[in-house]
C-alpha cells in the first residue's frame, strides 16, 4: 500500500519522500513521511487536486499541499510531533512476552510494566496472561482515579515464573475511552516521560503558523499527534486555552472560562487568524489509518478565512465557552481505499515447511 500511495506523488517529489520512508537513522523522517503519505492519499481520495510544494504566500516559501477541491482552493502543511522521551533504553521484554500482555483482555485499564529479572527461557504465556487478567477484573477505574488524586500509588501486582519477575501498575482508562476490545493494553514502555502534551501541539502550530506570511487562501495545519496517552482536553488547551472555574462568594453557581494561553486566543492583535485550522490526528501508522478520525479544530478568530471540512473530518469548534464536536460524515477507510477492517489478514501467520524427501 505505501508503494502505491508512493507513486500517486508527481515525478519530481518520490526520490525525496522515498529517501525519507527507508531512513533506517531517523525514525522520526520515516514517520513524518508515512504522516504525509496519509495524508496526500486522504486529499485525493476526497475528490481533490493536490500540488506539491507549490510557491504561495508573501514569503515566498513552498509549504507542503495546495489543495483545489470544487473549485476552491486551501494550503495544508504537515507536521510530525513524536513524545520526546529521555534516558530510554531498549526494550529488554521478549517479543513474545509483550504480545501476550497486549493480548489480555482489558477495556478499563492500560498497563505499565518493569522488568525486574530476565529468565533464561521464554516462560509460559498463559498463566501470566490468566493472572493479569484476573487483577485487572478486579479493579475498579473510578475508585483507583479517585483514590490516585488523594495521592494513593497507583495498584501494582508483581508477576514471577521460570526465573523472571515483572511488576505491573494499572493505569485507567478516561472513561470516553473503555470498553475497546481492539485497544492495546500495554500503555507505557520503560522510559522516562519529560514533556507535556499541549505544549507540544501548541509549539507545533507555532512553528508552521506564520512560516509562510499572508496566504490569502484557508490554512490548515496537520499535526501527526504521536503520543502515549493523547486527550482532546490537551489539545483544546493548546488551542483555545486552560479552561477555569471561578468561584464567586454571591452565588453558589460557579462560571467557566478559558485562560489566554491557547494558540487562537492568547493574542489580541489576531496575529493567529491566518491559521484557519488545526487536523490532528492522533498516533497515525500504518495499523490506525482506518481507525483514527482525523479531528479539524477550528479557528474562533472572525478573521481567520473560514476552513473548509472533507467528509471524513470530524470538526471541533469553540462556542462561548465550551467546544462543539461534530463527529464525521464518512468513516476514514472511504477516502483511503482501504477496507474498514485494515490491516487484514494474520498479524503474524505460520509459515508451514513441507518435508522433502
């Protein structure tokens, strides 16, 4: 698929973008390659002409598409924000193992493990499967959330068997997000976490926002948002501002506003307003491009030209206070030409070796 989707770019754009997907130094020119094919495949399959680094703008820079659909035109620029990560070390946990912990059966938690010991031999998969299981069904989500904001650790239940020792902690799932049987169930892989999420869509926007001066036509940013545990609240802070609570000794109603540190509302001089809108979606690859709806955050500034919205975006936009979703006309899979269930077929299927005699 990604051959395919390579040789719909013109002539004079594959020896770049190839150049990129088989970067075996950077994993993270491969992503933003593989973010960009998407994307160009999600153009085209929405009944669009796309041309690629076409000059526009007063600065005379080449951002990434110039899109005309029905005969109206808008410039999307792409970029790829992976979660920086310090101090990580390779993954010491056997293929094997790591599978079965993602193959257990949880729709209320995420799971992070250490290693403590390593075996000699792969130990039995089963018995850690059945145990894991049977402590993760015996949690509750929203008594571990309340227990975890009075400052209790989170539950954590060691694991032992054929000379290996693994401790889990149970992370819980925000409740808009349980019950997925399809979800992974592994959360976080040893590594230490130093960033924030909405400073990191925030420096984003920034960054390609006012790189290409006046455009004159709708400008949207597409953010391949790769992160551990992505949140609409993150992103909503990042662009419309920290919503806030306030208190007020006269009536025992409190009121809701949005704190000036969002993207659209931060400035007063609409120094923002070329930016019509925000795509994000979250954690894009190969195994989640049917299953992502990419999201358009909307700009509030009255002068922003308005963006336009393809059928398989979803849309976020904000009212007075609190932001309207509307979710999308068409699943993602339709403007891609990919079946609703892709990947299909085996994961990993068995290779039978007939005897020759």
């Amino acid at each position: 698929m990604i051959n395919e989707w390579w040789s719909h770019f013109p002539d004079q754009a594959q020896p770049g973008l190839r150049s990129r997907l088989l970067d075996r130094n950077s994993d993270v020119n491969v992503s933003s390659a593989l973010w960009e094919l998407y994307l160009h495949e999600m153009l085209l399959g929405s009944g669009c002409t796309v041309e690629i680094e076409h000059q526009v703008g007063t600065r005379g820079k080449n951002p990434d598409f110039l899109v005309t659909r029905d005969g109206e035109q808008f410039v999307v620029e792409a970029i790829w924000t992976a979660q920086r990560l310090g101090d990580t070390v390779s993954n010491p946990l056997p293929p094997q193992l790591a599978d079965a912990i993602d193959g257990v059966l949880s729709p209320n938690f995420f799971v992070s493990y250490k290693l403590d010991r390593t075996g000699s031999a792969t130990p039995p998969q089963k018995r850690l499967k059945a145990g894991l299981t049977r402590w993760l069904a015996s949690l509750n989500p929203d008594q571990v959330i309340a227990e975890y904001e009075r400052k209790v650790p989170l539950p954590k239940h060691t694991w032992q068997e054929a000379g290996w020792c693994l401790t889990f902690e149970a992370i819980p799932r925000s409740p808009g997000k349980r019950g997925n049987p399809t979800s992974r169930t592994i959360g976080i892989h040893p590594a230490i976490w130093v960033d924030d999420e909405s400073n990191r869509v925030l420096d984003a926007v920034k960054r390609k926002g006012g790189k290409y001066g006046d455009l004159a036509l709708p400008f949207i940013v597409a953010v391949g948002h790769a992160a551990v545990f992505p949140e609409d609240e993150d992103t909503e802070s990042a662009l419309y501002g920290t919503s806030v609570e306030y208190a007020h000794a006269s009536t025992p109603t409190p009121t809701f506003g949005r704190m000036l540190d969002g993207y659209w509302t931060a400035t007063y001089e609409h120094a923002h307003s070329r930016v019509s809108g925000v795509l994000i979606v979250d954690n894009p690859a190969p195994w989640t491009w049917t299953k992502n709806t990419p999201v358009l955050w909307q700009s509030p500034d009255p002068k922003s030209l308005p963006a336009p919205v393809l059928p398989t975006w979803a849309t976020a936009q904000l009212g007075e206070v609190q932001v309207e979703h509307r979710p999308a006309t068409c699943p993602t899979n339709t403007a891609l030409g990919l079946p609703k269930n892709w990947p299909v077929g085996d994961a990993f299927p068995r290779r039978h070796r007939s005897n020759l005699s």
